[in-house]
C-alpha cells in the first residue's frame, strides 16, 4: 500500500529513510525551533494580556512567529513527507516574514516601537530567527533526497 500508515505516519516503506529527520542537525533544530516557539508564545501572551495597546502590531507578529515555530517543530518532529512539507511551508513562512519584518522594522521604525522576534532580522536573538530557517530548508532539502534516493533507483514497489 502506497497511502500513509494509521494516524497519519508515513507508510512501512518510507522508514528506513524517515528516522534521519530527527537525528543529529534534526534534533538540534527542532529543540530549537521548539525553545523559540516557547520564547515567542510567552513572550506574546504576556505582551498581548498586558501591553496591547503600546505595540499591537509587534505583538500580534511575535504571536504569528510562535504559531509557525509551533508549526516547524512538529513537521520536523514528525517526519516522513507529510513532516517534510509542514516543515518546508512553515520554514519558507518565517524565512519571509523575518525577512519582511526585518526590512520594515529598520525602514520605519516608528511603525515597531517594541521588538517583535522578527525586527532587525531577529537581531534581539542573535539573529537565530534568520539563521533557523535557512538552516531548515537545508536540512529538509537533503532530507528529502535521502528520502526520495529509493525512488530514483527504481525501488519504490515496497508494498508488503
């Protein structure tokens, strides 16, 4: 069977390759995008609960930040194409907005009078929120071609 196993997990076949999306760089990335959805999703909810009105737009933006470190963290968790395409989505996201944020937070600073995780390229965390989806996309990249390296050598009918 071709379709994915029960509970949404990738089929039989693909596990021989799938382990590799957590080992090593993999289980470095999603600590870290894990760490960051937990700054970002605290930091956020304070803001928002208790200074709404000094910053919203910075606020609401560390809140998209921590939603999508949510979102990375499980696709890289989880693996399998699924995982791999959660992730590539939510890497390519925060690329995007780190670099949209970062651009206009340094154009028109009035427009930010708080941080957000994003301004300044994420300068606030060391630039960590440019360098994590960079090193993401990477990793899903050569993850992928581990993972499709099978298909290319024609043995994809592994049904059992």
């Amino acid at each position: 069977m071709a379709d994915g196993g029960a509970l949404g997990r990738p089929a039989a076949e693909g596990t021989s390759a799938e382990p590799g999306t957590i080992r090593g760089p993999g289980r470095v990335l999603v600590a870290l995008y894990g760490v960051f959805a937990l700054a970002a999703g605290a930091r956020a909810a304070v803001q928002l609960s208790t200074q709404f009105d000094e910053a919203p737009l910075a606020y609401l933006l560390s809140a998209v930040a921590a939603v999508v470190y949510v979102i990375a963290t499980v696709g890289l968790a989880r693996g399998g194409r699924g995982g791999r395409r959660t992730a590539v989505v939510a890497c390519s996201i925060e690329l995007a907005g780190v670099l949209v944020v970062g651009t206009l937070s340094l154009l028109d600073p009035a427009a930010f009078p708080d941080a957000t995780v994003w301004s300044g390229y994420g300068q606030g965390y060391g630039y960590v929120p440019l360098l994590l989806p960079v090193l993401g996309l990477l990793w899903l990249r050569q993850r992928s071609r581990v993972a499709d390296a099978p298909a290319e050598t024609g043995g994809t009918d592994h049904t059992g």
